[in-house]
C-alpha cells in the first residue's frame, strides 16, 4: 500500500486556501452576475430581468394584470420630499439647470423645482414607447415578405426594428431573420419551378431623410446609429459596425442566401413591389411590446426611430423623421398629457434640440400606468438590469427605482418610479442639462443621487 505524503497540518492548510479561494470565485462571480457584467457572455447582450436576482421588497410587475395602476395613492408629505433631495440637488455637479418633477400615482404634483423644459437625451424614449403602445396595436408584430413579380422576387421591408441575418435570441422574444426567410422563399421557388431571379428590395414604407440633419455628424463615426430604414438587418450593423446602406446590405445578404438554396440571383437593386405581385414567405418580428420593451431596456436608438416612423404611419402620416416627431406629439396631447415647451425632432433622444419639461415626463408616467402599463414594466431596475445594471450601487434606489436614463455632454436625466422607504411609490424625472462637462460620471452619480434620497425618504403623510 502506498504511504500518504506530507505534513498533516499542510494537507489542512492546502485545503483551507483551496476553500477560501472556491468561495472567493463563487462571490465574485455572483457580484459580477449581479452587476451585469457577465451578460454579454451569458446572453450576447443585456439578459433581462429574468436572468437576475431583485431585492425582496421590488414586487414583479405584471402589466397584463393592471395592478400597478390599480395600485392607490398615498397622501405624501410635500415637504419632507422636499426635504429629502435639498442636500442632493444642492450638488454643484448638477450646474445651474436643474429640473425635478414628482408626482403621486393619481397625478398629484408632489414637487416640481423648474417650469423649464430641459434637453432631455434618452429618456424621450420614455415618450416614444408611450406613443408607440397607445397608438399601435401592442400584439401587433412586424413582418418582413418576399413577394414575386414574374421573374423579379422584391424583398420588402416592413421596417422591423430586430430583423436578424440569421437566427439570434438576444435574451428576449426571438427576432425574425432573413436566413428563415431564404429557407422559405428558396422552398416556395423551387416547387414553383423558379430557379433564377432578379432580386429587388422594398425599403418605401418610410420616407425622408435616413439620417436626422439635426444630428451631430460624430454619431455615424461613434457608431451610435445607423440610417434610418424600414428594412435592415441587426440593426443596420455588420460585424457590430454600421454600414451607409442598411436596406442595400440586407438585400445582398439575401441574396448571397438565396445563392446558398440554390436560386441563382442575376441581380440586385431597389425597386418598389407591385401590388399584383404574389406573395412567396413571410417572417414575423417581435411585437409592438416586445419591440418597445427592448427599446426602453438598452437605450436603443434605431428602434426608437422606427417605432416613431410606426406611429407616424398609424396615424396616417408618412414615415419621416418630422411626421414621427409630430405624431408622437399628437399622441400625448390626445392624452391629455401636458406638453408645455415640448420640442421634438427624434423619437431617441439623439437630438440636443430637443426640449422636455420634467413635468411632462412624470405626466406620462403616471397615464402609462393606465393607458400602456407594459411601460412601467419595461423601465430598467436601478442597479440590476438594461442600462442601469452598474448604477445606484450602494444607495438606498438599488431595486427601488425603474427609470429610464438619459446621457450627452452635459445632460444626464432619469425618468420613471421609485418607492420610497415607507413603501409609497411616486413618479419622478430628475433632469439636467449643464452638468459639470469634466466629471461626467460624477455628474450622473450626482443625478442618481436625487432619486437615491427619494428613494430613502419617509415621505407619507402622518
């Protein structure tokens, strides 16, 4: 028999580190699980609230069931929220143009610092997402088709913001993609007895400008957005870079598809489908809710434009960067909303012209809570999901608050929920403009920390 080796207290210690170290990596890697920093290894991009763990006291939100707007308000001390954020708003990081708006759940203005209207970055999106489930049908999805006209087949694009070149989940509904479609369309051709074609690509149903003029040239260098179009593939990306012509870039990935099924493809060029063209296949995007889910939880810009063109287009305007601007406008004034001083001329937020008053912010908070409260549900949880997984950490809004956020040189916003230590949850927008330029994420810590102290204040009335 062979003798054990080594000094017994050794083996022990040896044991003893390879312990402490097997729990070292278990904690770091749930604290880096929990900040989001492994959902791009997990999920290929953001994971979505069902991939973390949220604090005991943040109730799951079930639009489906309308109980948040069921939920009654609560008779808040105006002064002790007042109270609550005078130290935090007292921050010179914010600068000189500072904007809050809190409102209870009925519409009741708690506290409102600025009539102003503010450039509001991306928490426009707020209002996009509102006008996009008010006006649209939320079940609604996006189709994208083939449809043959003699020997030309058209790819037509039904402006879906989540087309995929080919099959993804990105952690939430599956996306349509052109591969499924080439599988169907080469199928449908083939029975045919369509062997060849001349193929043509449908980008109409939006019109106007791809790029906003009153955008900064930096943002296509930035890789911020790609041109607008009702058809294009990952978000008008190849390789993770924008391309100059997204609805071109699709119809040749199509092609090279369509190639791989054994059609032969003679050509490829835009052209409009015919009406008496037949149709050949068909995929199906996400709904109108999944789309603005998404849109809201990453800050993501393209989609914002396309559901604004969307709106534009339901409300019987073309899909230009104006009519989705207008009609989205349009659709918080049929609220009722208030919309004093609001200026818009994107639906993402890109644009420093634009203009919105906090007031008008919680205002639509509150009336999604009856109109669309898929929103409420949509908003990022401060400190584990969307674009706020690595903010609020170590302040009493970690969990409690669902904002959406808002970034450029000097601007920093946050717009949505929070409920406070006593359990009363309010409706808030925290908005600057002329924030401290050199310290820019101290600058939007100073921002988190209004909402922190709301967040931390006993504010129901006695």
């Amino acid at each position: 028999m062979r003798k054990r080796t080594g000094h017994p207290v050794l083996r022990a210690l040896a044991w003893v580190t390879a312990a402490a170290v097997l729990v070292g990596a278990i904690v770091g890697v749930t604290v880096l699980h929990q900040r989001g920093s492994l959902n791009d290894f997990l999920c290929g991009g953001d994971c979505g609230d069902r991939y973390v763990t949220a604090p005991e006291d943040l109730e799951a939100l079930d639009p489906a069931s309308q109980e948040l707007s069921a939920v009654p308000p609560a008779d808040v001390d105006d002064v002790a929220v007042s109270n609550a954020v005078e130290a935090a708003l007292g921050q010179p990081l914010l600068g000189p143009h500072v904007g809050v708006s809190v409102r209870e759940l009925d519409g009741t203005e708690v506290l409102a610092t600025s009539p102003d209207a503010f450039i509001p970055a991306s928490t426009t999106k707020v209002l996009t997402g509102y006008a996009a489930l008010t006006t649209l049908d939320p079940a609604q999805r996006f189709t994208t088709t083939a449809v043959l006209d003699g020997s030309r087949l058209v790819l037509v694009g039904g402006g879906d913001p989540y087309l995929m070149a080919t099959p993804a989940d990105k952690g939430f509904a599956a996306p349509a993609d052109l591969a499924t479609l080439a599988d169907r369309t080469g199928a449908e051709l083939v029975e045919k007895g369509v062997t060849q074609v001349q193929l043509a690509y449908d980008d109409t149903l939006f019109t106007g400008p791809a790029d906003n003029p009153v955008w900064e040239p930096s943002y296509a260098a930035q890789n911020q957005v790609s041109p607008i179009t009702a058809l294009w593939t990952d978000r008008g990306r190849v390789d993770k870079r924008r391309v100059e012509d997204p609805s071109g870039t699709a119809a040749s990935i199509f092609a090279a598809q369509l190639t791989e099924r054994g059609i032969t493809v003679t050509s490829v060029e835009p052209g409009a489908a015919p009406a008496a063209g037949t149709p050949v296949a068909e995929v199906e995007g996400p709904t109108v809710a999944q789309a603005v889910e998404r849109m809201v939880l990453t800050s993501d810009n393209g989609a914002a434009e396309v559901l604004a063109r969307h709106v534009a287009i339901a409300s019987g305007q073309e899909g230009s960067f104006t009519a989705a601007a207008a009609a989205v406008t349009t659709a918080l004034e049929n609220a009722g909303i208030e919309t004093t001083g609001l200026v818009l001329t994107d639906g993402s937020g890109l644009s420093r012209q634009n203009r919105i008053a906090p007031t008008t912010l919680t205002s639509v908070v509150v009336a999604s809570r009856l109109t669309a409260p898929e929103l409420s549900g949509d908003l990022p949880v401060a400190g584990f999901t969307g674009t706020l997984v690595e903010r609020f950490v170590g302040v009493p809004g970690r969990g409690l608050a669902r904002v959406k956020t808002g970034a450029l040189n000097q601007v920093h916003s946050l717009a949505g929920t929070v409920t406070t230590a006593d359990g009363v949850v309010l409706s808030i927008a925290v908005m600057v403009d002329q924030a401290d330029l050199t310290r820019p994420l101290d600058s939007r810590a100073a921002v988190d920390a209004v909402v922190a102290s709301v967040a931390g204040c006993t504010c129901a009335a006695p």
